[in-house]
C-alpha cells in the first residue's frame, strides 16, 4: 500500500511543478507591445498584409478568366479526341463486319462447289 502511495506520489510531483505557467514570458510580450516601434512594426506589417490582400483579390478575375479560357480548350480538345476515337472505332468495326460478310460468303460458295 505504502509503495502505491508512493509511487503514485513520485509521478505526480513533477506534473504538478511543469504545469505552472511562467509569467516571466508574459511580462516579457507585454512590454514589447507596449514599446511604440513594435507598435509601428505591427501596423506596417498590418499595412503590408492588406496590401497584398487587395492585389491578389485584383488578379483573381484575370485568372479566372484564363482557366475558364484554358477549360473550354480543353474541353474542345478532349471531345476533338473522342472523335477520332470513335471513328477509328465505327472504321474497326465496318472492317470486321466486311471480314465476317467476306468470310461468310465464302463458305457458301465451298459447300455449293462441293
């Protein structure tokens, strides 16, 4: 019973002494907040994000614009390929039915000789 008490004792110690915060750091944040040229760099930063934000939203027409462009061309390209997929297709097709008439035919003429 002891050495479960104790255990248990000896592994608690430290979670506890590791979960306290250290308020130095907090301090330490707040006083470089407070100072006015990391005000300034803030507000530059600031300044700079929304800058960006406002030329990225301005070119999102223009590439909008291109990729519908480049989805039509595509589109147009695929279909253009399925085509003459397909016609190969009917053309193998149109050749083996004539292969089969062909051969058909012959038979016939085999057993009427024969």
């Amino acid at each position: 019973m002891r050495r479960i008490v104790f255990a248990t004792a000896f592994i608690m110690a430290p979670l506890l002494f590791l979960a306290q915060s250290n308020s130095s750091k907090n301090r330490e944040t707040r006083i470089s907040i407070n100072d006015s040229a990391a005000k300034k760099m803030i507000q530059y930063k600031d300044s700079v994000v929304e800058e960006l934000k406002k030329t990225e939203t301005s070119f999102i027409p223009i590439v909008n614009n291109n990729n519908y462009e480049a989805i039509i061309e595509l589109q147009k390209r695929n279909r253009e390929k399925q085509k003459k997929a397909a016609f190969i297709r009917i053309g193998i097709g149109v050749f083996f039915l004539m292969l089969l008439v062909y051969s058909l035919l012959r038979r016939k003429k085999k057993a009427n000789n024969a």
